[in-house]
C-alpha cells in the first residue's frame, strides 16, 4: 500500500532562496475527516485528487491520481472555503529535497518545509534554515490551515 512518510519543519530565514524555483498551486478539500481527508489540487496546467488516511506519527497511506483540470475546478468550487493557496519550491539539501511552502492569502506568513522519507527512521541532513519540527502538530497541516488558517492564531 502507498504510504507518505514525512516530516515537517518552520522556516527560520531566507537562505533556502538562493536558485529556489516555486510553482503555485490551490488545493481544496472535499472531506476534512482526520480518518480520511480528500483534497483536489491545482499547479499550473496539472491536477490531482488525493486521498489520504489518519496519520499514525509520520506515516499515513496516501492515494494520489491526476486529473483534468477542469475537473479540479469544478470540484475545488464545491470545496466552499476550505482552500490553502500557496508556492511550493523544492530545495536541494544533502542526499534529499525538501519542499518549502510559502502560504499566500489567509495563511500569509507561514513557511513550512517537509521532507518525505522512505522509511521513518531514515536518516537525513537538517538544513541550517530549519527551525522547530512541527511533524505532530496538526494546526500545521493543510487540511487544517484550510479551516483555521494561520492569520487567525493567537500571536501570529
């Protein structure tokens, strides 16, 4: 079975930026369930529904399958507001690349990079930009962001 193994962490400054390249994407999410959440992604001229399950420490099953974007349109109108629009740059560090996520609109000012592992004690090099794991920490994740974004968190 498809599994998802990955690990989340604040960004603490820019220096992840340097040759960086973003693309922006829009997901929204048809079932926020934590037994099952179901989310439709848009980047560019691609799309995907993706499906997964209860995360059980870092790993949870993960389902995702392309589909046409016009689909992914329609279906992202029937996600109300419960969208997270963001730019997601892949950065190159030791043996791995992360993902940073710079959060737009609602979740303006957060910054979350993630790595995906084969296995979960597999090991990997923290990049210096790095700050705070955040991986068990559900208000980080997408799925939540969409109906408590960052913007409205006490301090932020």
């Amino acid at each position: 079975m498809p599994h998802e193994i990955e690990r989340k962490f604040l960004v603490r400054d820019d220096s992840w930026r340097d040759g960086a390249e973003g693309r922006r994407m829009r997901q929204g999410y048809l079932s926020l369930d934590p037994e099952r959440t179901v989310r439709v992604r848009i980047s560019g001229d691609r799309a995907w529904l993706n499906v997964k399950g209860r995360t059980d420490g870092v790993r949870r099953l993960e389902f995702e399958y392309p589909i046409p974007v016009d689909d992914a349109t329609a279906l992202l109108a029937l996600c109300g507001g419960a969208v997270v629009d963001k730019t997601r740059y892949l950065v190159r560090h030791g043996a791995h690349t992360w993902e940073v996520d710079e959060f737009h609109g609602d979740n303006e000012g957060l910054l979350v990079a993630e790595i995906e592992l084969a296995h979960e004690d597999e090991p990997f090099v923290r990049p210096p930009w790095t700050g705070s794991e955040v991986s068990g920490e559900p208000r980080y994740y997408n799925a939540s962001l969409a109906q408590h974004p960052f913007k409205a968190w006490p301090g932020a």
